[in-house]
C-alpha cells in the first residue's frame, strides 16, 4: 500500500486524521497528524469511482444581487448585518466583491432574500485510481491539476 501523503509504499500503514482528513499514512509521515488506529488497513479498499460529482458553488455575481437586493428594500449594510448576526464590514466586503461568501453563508442569504446564490456544478471527470494496487496520494492530484 501507498502512503496517501507522500506516496511511500509501505506494509504498516496506520490512519491519521491530518487537518481534519483521514489518511493513511507511513511511519514518516504519521508525525504530522493524530494517529486513530495503530492497525493496518491493508484490505480496505478505495476502488470506488464516481464518474460524474455535484459541487456548490456560490455565484460569482453574489455581491451584486446582495447589494441589489438590500437597496431595493431600503435598507442599510449595518440593518443587513444586524438582521443576518454579521459583521457589517463583511457585509460590505460582500458586496463590494472582495470577500466571497462561504456556501453555509449564502444559504443563509437565500432563505433572508429568497433570491438564489448557490448553484450546482457538475465535474464530469474526477481524479480516478488507475491501478487496482496503487492508491491515489495528494502528489497525484497536483500533477493531474498543473
């Protein structure tokens, strides 16, 4: 098996959840995460290929319709922002369209609006494992996006 960090192959793999995501990784790279198991995986299997993934997005134009949206009701950035709990220095970076809003804010945006900020893309070909054996590594997903 692969490590999934470094791409080492190693017997001994162990799972790790590094920055919140779990690996597995080698003996080497085990320092850079909190270790969960100590016992190998060697029969999990991650052969499993979607050929087609769903994302949300936010719409680039997001700031624009939240500016729209407020003016037409009158109201000021500091009343958007009390209303939706936020920072009215975020709420004028939104609009001004150097801060773009997270997918939960947008969310958020659209049940206050009822306009819609959050659209669906879909990536017809994800990252796929090429060989049965060989696992895909985070070096293996940099080379396939450069």
């Amino acid at each position: 098996m692969n490590c999934e960090l470094c791409g080492k192959g190693e017997e001994n793999l162990v799972f790790a959840f590094v920055e919140n995501v779990k690996f597995r990784v080698c003996s080497n790279c085990r320092k850079f995460g909190k270790v969960v198991n100590e016992t190998s995986h060697n029969n999990f299997n991650r052969n499993i290929i979607k050929k087609e993934e769903n994302f949300d997005i936010v719409r680039s134009d997001c700031g624009l319709i939240l500016k729209n949206f407020r003016e037409s009701k009158g109201m000021t950035q500091q009343a958007m922002a009390l209303i939706l709990k936020e920072r009215e220095a975020t709420i004028a970076k939104f609009e001004q369209g150097s801060l773009n809003p997270s997918v939960d804010f947008a969310r958020k945006l659209e049940k206050f609006s009822g306009l819609r900020l959050v659209m669906k893309e879909k990536i017809d070909d994800p990252l796929t494992i090429k060989a049965k054996n060989q696992s895909l590594t985070i070096g293996d997903i940099i080379k396939k996006s450069s």
